[in-house]
C-alpha cells in the first residue's frame, strides 16, 4: 500500500472512529487536545490546497474550530462530524458545479468510458448525497446543541453509517433495473480502485 493509500485509509478511519474518540476525550478532559489536532490538520490542508476555494474553505474550518477551542470547546468538539459534512457538501456542491460531478469521477477510475446517461445518473446520485449530507449536518448540529452524550454519540457513530450503507445498498439493488445489462462489478472491487486510486479524484482541486 502506497503512501497516498495510507492517508486515505487513516483519514477514513478516523473520520469514522470519531463519535467514540471524542466522547471519550470529553470524558477524560482531552478534547482540546483533539480539537488542536483538527485546527492543524485543517490548516495544512489550507496551506496545501491549491484552488482559492479550497484555501478559504480549509482556512476558515481552522479559524471556527480555533475560536470554538476557546470559547465552547465541548460544543465544538461534538460539533465536528457536521463540519465534516459541510465539508463534504462543499465538496459534492464543487464538482456539481465544475462537472464531472464526484461520484462520476469515482466511476471512471474503473470505468473511463461509459454510456449515454449514465453520467447524468451519476450527477442525480452525487445531488442526492449532497441532501443527505446536508440533512445529517443540520441534525448534528441540532443533537450537538441539545441531546445528552449518548443520543449525539449514537446517532453520530451508528445510525447515520447505517443510513449511508441503506443508500449504498438500495442504490446497487436499484441500477440493474435502470441500466439491464450494465456491468456492476462486486462493491469490494470498487472499493479497492477508490482506495487505489481516489487521490485522482481530486487532482483539479490541487492545481
């Protein structure tokens, strides 16, 4: 595994693992320690970003998370998983407006040439992701200003990987019936080439 693979891995996982890092940071009295960790990441990735929108993006996820460090740092530690999701809205909304749309650009790391509307599907596929983002964003936002620990760290760390997996799963089901005859090659083996080769993905946003 490259160096490249191993930073998408770790950031995966940890993105993942988060809920139940932070909660036990907060029980333990870390989460400013974690909170600081996020404020350099963020600003390394401002530095390294090339695209202005990027720079801004990163920059000012540095700034909030730095100010919240001071001024509310429990709130802001639980509030990190919906700036993830903004993010991740930022980044959907980019390539929805600068094509190919991303869950295009994933396709055609296996599949670099397709037929007539499926990039159009895969543009409708990458817009529903982005309403799911922005839906889980405002709910975690909303479980982080007024749930108990255990409702935010359930919903955050269980239930909303539950509802990405009945998309994944409902979507696989589903385009059989909308493409008969289109080869689907088994999710592991998509999941391999995005591991492989995801860094490409996002190679415009470096330049």
């Amino acid at each position: 595994m490259t160096i490249k693979q191993l930073q998408i891995t770790a950031i995966v996982c940890v993105i993942i693992a988060y809920p139940f890092i932070s909660a036990y940071a907060i029980n333990e009295g870390w989460h400013r320690l974690i909170l600081a960790l996020i404020v350099a990441l963020s600003a390394f990735r401002a530095f390294r970003a090339g695209k202005p929108a990027m720079r801004m993006l990163f920059g000012a996820s540095a700034l909030f998370i730095a100010i919240g460090a001071v001024v509310a740092e429990t709130l802001t530690t639980r509030l990190i998983p919906s700036i993830v999701y903004l993010s991740l809205v930022a980044l959907f909304g980019y390539t929805l407006w600068h094509p190919p749309s991303l869950i295009e650009r994933m396709v055609r790391l296996q599949f670099p040439e397709f037929k007539p509307g499926i990039a159009e599907y895969l543009r409708q596929l990458t817009v529903l992701w982005l309403v799911f983002f922005i839906v889980n964003a405002i709910v975690g936002i909303i479980l982080a200003l007024f749930a108990d620990e255990r409702v935010w760290m359930a919903y955050t760390g269980f239930w909303v990987y539950l509802l990405m997996a009945c998309l994944v799963i409902g979507e696989y089901i589903y385009r059989p019936h909308r493409f008969p005859g289109l080869e689907i090659p088994p999710p592991w083996s998509s999941l391999e080439s995005i591991v492989r080769d995801g860094y490409k993905i996002f190679q415009d946003l470096r330049k």
